[in-house]
C-alpha cells in the first residue's frame, strides 16, 4: 500500500444551480463563494474504458486537471457541464499564463497523476481515487505539488481563489526541503524579519536554523566593533503550528562546533529553594557567583588536570549479578540476617536495576533504578543493613574527596533544563540538600567524569544546552566550579 504524505481535499457543494462569475479575490482566506456555482451533480459513472495514461510530476508543480475527450463525453449529459467547462478553462488558462514563468505548471487530461519523491513515486487515479485522497472521481482540479506533499482543490473556482490557494500553500514553506543546517553564533541572538525588515522573533545563540535560500543583497553589520559581511539567509521558521518564510542575517550564523556558551553566560541561573526546585517560572534569573565560581580554561588545561583518586564506592564480591537473557541483570544484595532481590527485565510495565559499587563510609549500596511506565530513572542508596532505599538522586552521586559533600548534575529531557544538586553529609551520616542551582544557557556532558581538585573545587565537560541531543560533542567547553561556604 502507497504511503501518503499530507494530504489536504478541499470539497465544497453548492445547491444552487445558477451562473455567477466572481471578481478575483486576493486576499488569504478565500471564501466559499470564490468558487463557481457550476459543478458536477453526484452520479455513478462507468470510467473502465478511460485508459490509464500518466503525467510525471515533481519538486514543486501546479497541475490543473481537466476530462479528457474521451472522459467528458461520459459526462456530456449532466446539467451545466458545459458552463463547469467553460468556466474551468478560462480561470484556469488565467492562472497558466501568469505563473508559468514562476512556478512549474500546465493543465493535463491524464487519469494517474504521478507524483515522484526520492525513494517512491506516489499514482494518483483521478477516476477511482482512493478514499482518504477523494471520495469521488477528480475531474476539474487544481493539484498543487510541494516536493513531497501535494494537496487537491477540487472542482471549478475564479483565477482569484486559485491566486490565494496556491499562495498560501506556497508561502507557508514547511514543506521546503533545507540547502542548509546553520547554527546562531551570536551572543545575543540573531533577529528574525519579514521580507520588509519587520522583526517577528529572535533565534537564541546555538539554536538551528533550517535555510531554504539566499538573497542576492550583500549587507555589512557592526557588531562589538567589527564589521561582518553577509546575505540574508531565507529560513523556515515555526511560529506556533505554523511554519513561514522569514529571513535572517547570514553572518550570524556558523556550523555546530562554532557554537559556544560566553563566559558572561556561564554563571546565569537561579539559586532555588525546595518550594522551587523543579518549578523554575517562580525562581529569580541572577548570576550565581554569589554561592559558586567558575572559571572557564581551555581543553589542554582540562587534560593536563591531575585529579585526586576519589575511590568514593568498591565493589562487594558478595553482592550477586545474574545475567538475564535480555541484557538486563538480577541484583542480589546482602543485608543482616537475609538478602534483597532486585529483578529486571526489558519491558514497559517492567523495570531494569543495576548496581554501582558500596559506599563504604555511609554503609550503603549505590542502585541504578529505571521504570519506563512511570518515565522515571535515578540512582538510590540502599542500606546496607536493612535494605530500605534511604536517598535518591536524579542522577549519579558525586562525593566529594573529603566526603562531605554529594554533587549531582541533572539534566530534565522534558522541560530541557539542567540543575547542578549540593548535598551535605552530616556528621551523624545523614544527607540533607544543601544547594540546588538552575542553570540557563549550559549542561554538562556524560563524555567526562568530575575531576575533583580539591574538596570543594571540580572540573567538567559543558556544551551549549542548546546543541546537545545526547550524542557526541564535536567542541565542548570546560569549566571549573568552586563551591562556596
């Protein structure tokens, strides 16, 4: 079975049988009444003679569709099929004239019309379409091809409803296929403008940006006191659920490893409160140097750092791993007097648990837990005595080298945001939040591990939050982090 892409049909049925020609409409929304007041009553035909020739269409190409001789003799005895015929070929012939410098188009009285994408073609039986492209054979339309999308405007409507159907699908240009992926290398985010200069929004540093074309024009900008060359770039933007032909300035824009977070951006975030740990909307954007610093070196100075062995959790020969099938494993971990058992197995209604080592000072097991149903994944400690699960973490439990502090860095993939988490270890052992930092414009990556210089000061890996889709960084940036007493 053929698979469509979006298809869109417009059928519209009149009562009324009388003639009325309507002046050209311009405007966007076309009404109803653009269309002729002439068209084909309902009936049951028999098309089998009607042989299935074909016209191959492709990229972007408007194609009116009209009976072939053969097809309109068929058709001859319905009430006003004449006037639907006249009407259609005038409007239509308007249309031809005036685009076809513009826009592939003609007019065919081929029953299949073909419509060719990379990987598939698409045949389109005007006579006996199937059900989710028509509910009634096409005779007078307008197919209007975008690469690999199409929509029908079936039966006859005024050159003017024509004018506005095809602008609107044409300029909505979601169904453009890119030249280009760039990226906004700017500080302070790159404009977003209609064709008359009107600013419609702003593309954030590191964002992507889908480029359709170029203008000729090449402008000059000063930025920071240099001067930068460029052409407006001609992008697909999503504004709400739709997408529009917008331009940017191309100077602004880079390849993703020239994407990078600025250092007067590193330390931007909110402190927050257990009120508003996860509830960001209530907390104040501020720099944060109040409570931690930073220092951004260079990859050299972060390869050339010794960090001190921080051997925080060992491994128990007692605790007993059981190799699933499924890749997953059985977790059997020793507590007084008994065991407790942890089952995974792969499945949405199941759960999959892995185990990260003893905390030996804190007499605990470091549990990995991920349960799909619930959408819900986080390290835990568990009691080496009573098996009861005492803390968790959202993400991988860092001890400092002095082990009174925990550092947790947390990435939320639905809302997109990354915490930096500061735990206390009291004297009684006992573990209590002590800081939890929002951070706008950064995240750290799972490429490096922490590298601890001193009780109180690390080094990580960070990429913009905006690049990062959980794979490999082709640029990273390194930071040190000092905590504050």
């Amino acid at each position: 079975m053929q698979k469509f892409g979006f298809v869109l049909v417009f059928v519209f049925f009149f009562l009324s049988c009388k003639k009325q020609k309507e002046e050209q409409l311009q405007h966007v929304e076309v009404p109803v009444k653009a269309k002729t007041e002439n068209t084909i009553p309902e009936k049951t035909h028999d098309f089998s003679s009607i042989p299935k020739d074909t016209i191959f269409v492709t990229g972007k190409y408007i194609i009116f569709t009209r009976p072939s001789d053969k097809e309109f003799e068929i058709l001859k005895e319905e009430e006003g099929i004449n006037e639907v015929d006249s009407d259609f070929g005038v409007y239509s012939s308007k249309v031809v004239d005036s685009l076809q410098s513009t826009y592939k188009i003609t007019t065919t009285s081929k029953r299949i019309i073909g419509i060719v994408k990379p990987n598939d073609t698409i045949y389109i039986d005007r006579l006996s379409p199937k059900a989710r492209v028509s509910r009634d054979p096409i005779h007078y339309s307008a197919f209007l091809v975008f690469n690999d999308y199409f929509s029908i405007y079936s039966n006859v409507y005024t050159d003017g409803a024509y004018y506005g159907f095809i602008r609107d699908y044409y300029n909505t240009v979601r169904f453009e296929k890119p030249i280009a992926n760039k990226y906004v290398i700017s500080r302070n985010g790159l404009n977003i403008r209609q064709e008359n200069g009107t600013v419609d929004g702003k593309y954030n540093n590191g964002d992507l940006v889908n480029i359709i074309g170029y203008t000729d024009e090449v402008i000059e900008v000063e930025d920071e006191g240099k001067i930068i060359k460029g052409r407006w770039a001609i992008v697909q933007w999503r504004d709400g659920g739709t997408t529009l032909k917008r331009y940017v300035f191309e100077g602004f824009l880079g390849n993703l490893e020239d994407v990078i977070i600025y250092e007067d951006q590193i330390c931007v975030g909110s402190k927050l409160s257990e009120a508003t740990r996860y509830n960001i909307k209530e907390a104040d954007i501020e720099c944060l140097t109040e409570y931690l610093d930073f220092e951004v070196i260079s990859k050299a100075s972060f390869n050339a750092l010794k960090s001190i062995k921080n051997e925080f959790s060992t491994i128990n020969p007692a605790v007993l791993i059981k190799d699933n099938e499924d890749k997953t494993q059985d977790i059997t971990l020793p507590i007084k007097d008994s065991v407790i058992v942890y089952k995974s197995k792969v499945g949405y209604s199941n759960a999959t648990h892995g185990y990260y080592g003893d905390i030996d000072f804190l007499n605990q097991y470091l549990m990995h837990h991920v349960y799909p149903k619930a959408e819900d994944a986080f390290f835990s400690f568990v009691d080496r005595s009573t098996g009861k699960e005492t803390y968790s973490f959202a993400d991988y439990p860092y001890v400092s080298l002095d082990k009174k502090k925990i550092v947790s860095f947390t990435f939320d993939v639905y809302e997109e945001q990354f915490f930096i988490e500061i735990y206390k270890i009291n004297q009684d052992k006992s573990i209590v939040l002590e800081n939890a930092f929002y951070f706008v414009h950064w995240l750290k990556t799972h490429q490096n591990e922490v590298k601890w210089i001193s009780n109180t000061e690390f080094a990580i890996e960070i990429v913009n939050q905006n690049i990062w889709n959980g794979s490999a960084i082709k640029n990273p940036q390194y930071l040190k982090i000092k905590l504050k007493e």
